[in-house]
C-alpha cells in the first residue's frame, strides 16, 4: 500500500482486497483453522496482476549489481563474468537476494 500511495493512488476498495482477508485450507473432508494474511494479494484474482507489476516494476533499478528481465510474473537475473571472477559475482547476486 506504501508504494501505491507513493504513485498517489489510495483506495479503501484496494486496502479491502489486500488487507483483513482470510484464509484456509480444505483436503477433502478437513479443513483447516480459518488464518487472516495481512501480507501478499490474492492468487487468481483480476487485479493480482497489476498489483504484482507495482510491486515489483522498480526492481530493476533496485539491483545494479545484474541485468534484471522482467517479463509478466516471471524476473530473471542476468550476469557475466571471467570464470576467476565467478565467487565474487555468486556473491553478489546472494546479497541481493538477502537484501530483501
């Protein structure tokens, strides 16, 4: 929700969808304790798409350290490097990933 009002964009229809939702799970006749997620959007829903590309469409100039690809839900890191230098770069692309 941060990064939609940075876009100055506030909604209490998209608070409603992302936050105070419930969940369970359900194995033929079990069903699970009902669990709130505060965190994440719905999988499937019409709108899961375009939350995931805000979430995500900064990434690319977040991490300097690669080429970042984006593509629909899919984002690839891309890197060359000497051979001597492949500990270093496998390093690198570690902290990025434990950045976050």
């Amino acid at each position: 929700m941060e990064k939609l009002a940075w876009y100055g964009v506030e909604c209490k229809l998209i608070n409603a969808l992302i936050y105070n939702r419930s969940q369970y799970v359900q194995i033929n006749d079990k069903v699970s304790d009902v669990r709130y997620t505060t965190k994440g959007i719905q999988q499937g829903a019409a709108t899961s798409s375009f939350y995931f590309s805000i979430y995500i469409n900064d990434m690319p100039e977040s991490i300097k350290s690669s080429k970042t690809i984006l593509f629909a839900d899919d984002t690839s890191l891309a890197n060359s490097c000497h051979v001597d230098d492949l500990t270093k770069m496998i390093k690198n692309i570690e902290s990025v990933i434990e950045h976050e």
